[in-house]
C-alpha cells in the first residue's frame, strides 16, 4: 500500500510516515498542498497512486482543505482514501472538510493506535496488522 | 474565554506525551517562572484570528527545544540543527494552538507557527502554564493583542 503525507511540519511528516511504515504502508511526503499535487502527478505518472493520502490542515502556500478539492476534482484520484490529520478540531471543520470530500478526520495530537484504528475502519488496514 | 492555565497545562502534557516522551510526564509548577538556560529560550508563536485576538506562545529553554527536536524527528541529539528546532517548536505552538482555539467562544482561525530564539515579549497574557520536563522548564501562554476582545 501506498500513502502521501502531507503536512508542513517535516516532524509531524516522519512522525505520521513511521505509524504507516507500521502499518506496512510506503509513504511519499510532501510539505503542502501544492506540492502534494506535483508528487500525485508524478506518482500518477510511474503508475503508483497512493491508496491514501494523510493531509494537514494549515500549510502555507496551498491548505488541506484546498488539496482535498483539488484531488477530489481529478476523476484519476478518485479512490484514494482522504484522511484530515490536523489540529482543527471545531465540528464546523471537521463538516467543511468531509463535505469537500475528506473521508476520515484525525485531531491533533493522537495516538498511533487511534491512527490504526481510523484506517481499520476504512478497510486499508487488515484487522490483524497492528492490533 | 474558557481558557485557563490549568487547561493550557492539560493540552500541553497532550501533545507532549504524544509526540514527544511518553514516558517522563510534563509535571504542573503552578505559574513558577520560566527557567532560562545559558544559550536562551526558543520561543514558538502561532496568531489566533477571531473574537479573540491573540496568540499562544510555547516557551522554552534551548537545550529544551533541541531535545524535543531530537525526540520528534528521532534522530540523534548531536545531529539537530537551526532548522530542526524551528520545525519542532513550531508544530508544538500549532498542535497546542489548535487546541487552545477549539476551546474559545466563536468562530476563529489560526495563523502559520513562527519561530524565534528570544523571548516575545507578551502582549498581554490571559493564561500560563509552566510545566517541567526532566530538568527543563516550560511556559505555555495565550496572550492576548493590544485592543484584542477577549
């Protein structure tokens, strides 16, 4: 499996690439939104879209919430599974982001046993890998 | 405003045990000052934009900032550089920014974390926390700006 993470804090990127790595997922970062979209491309390009992409909400240049637009707009990206990993915990964000296509919402900080929670209930985690 | 320093404290020992040392706990001083080591502070800031206009600001000393560094990037203590620090500091002043700007009244929004290697001087501070780590203290603050609502 295959994941992007994108997030401008290059700590939170290796932190959130590690708990993947667990989860037997292979991470490709990016540290925002725009950025995100030249590493889908390439991605696309060598036929190796990520089953899921990690995104923070607050970046410079291009925003998460942004990124999910824009990917959701993209018929080639259509199955990949949007995860908001992000400080914004207002319900009234967490409604903004699934209404622009976010499927899952993970508030900062968490654990990685919540992240692995989250993607076993998306089905992108078998049950029995890191329980 | 709900934002005490009791609550700064408890968001902080949050982030902290998450991303940082789960395994030696963020311990309460009640308002002690900040201890400021030989090389200064490292001071992360990020703006909260609404009915409250201010800013949460994370505190500590550079030895401190280092090591948190070191710990969430895990990599070695002798390898952290500027840049590190920087990036750490400023997650920490956003993850507990973030939090903090759940818990007001009203709408707001954050800004983009900052960083410096000196003390910013407060505006004017509506809630502290000073918070010990191992042998390093901690200041966690929400200010708020000159003319801001509260």
């Amino acid at each position: 499996m295959h994941a992007l993470v994108v997030d401008d804090s290059r700590a939170m990127r290796r932190i959130v690439a590690g708990i993947l790595t667990t989860l037997h997922f292979q991470s490709a970062e990016a540290d925002n939104g725009a950025t995100a979209l030249a590493e889908l491309e390439r991605l696309t390009a060598a036929d190796q879209i990520p089953e899921l992409a990690c995104i923070d909400w607050n970046m410079p240049v291009m925003d998460g919430l942004q990124l999910v637009s824009a990917i959701r707009a993209d018929r080639r990206w259509r199955d990949i599974t949007l995860m908001m990993v992000t400080t914004e915990s207002e319900h009234g964000q967490i409604v903004r982001a699934l209404a622009a296509g976010a499927h899952e919402y993970l508030i900062k900080p968490f654990t990685a046993d919540a992240m692995a929670d989250k993607l076993r209930y998306l089905g992108l985690v078998p049950a029995e890998v890191g329980a | 405003m709900s934002v005490d320093g009791e609550a700064l404290a408890e968001l902080t020992q949050a982030v902290w045990e998450s991303f940082v040392d789960a395994e030696i706990p963020l311990v309460d001083l009640y308002g002690a000052p900040l201890e400021v080591g030989p090389d200064g502070v490292v001071v992360g800031t990020i703006a909260i934009h609404g009915p409250h206009e201010g800013r949460v600001n994370v505190a500590l000393p550079a030895g401190a900032a280092s090591a948190a560094a070191a710990r969430m990037l895990d990599i070695e203590l002798a390898d952290v550089v500027e840049a590190d620090v920087h990036d750490a500091t400023g997650e920490l002043a956003n993850m507990i920014g973030g939090n903090v700007k759940a818990m007001l009244e009203g709408d707001h929004r954050l800004g983009l974390p900052s960083v410096t290697v000196a003390p910013t001087d407060p505006y004017d501070a509506v809630a502290s926390a000073t918070l010990l780590w191992g042998r390093h203290t901690l200041l966690i603050t929400l200010d708020r700006a000159p003319g801001g609502n509260s």
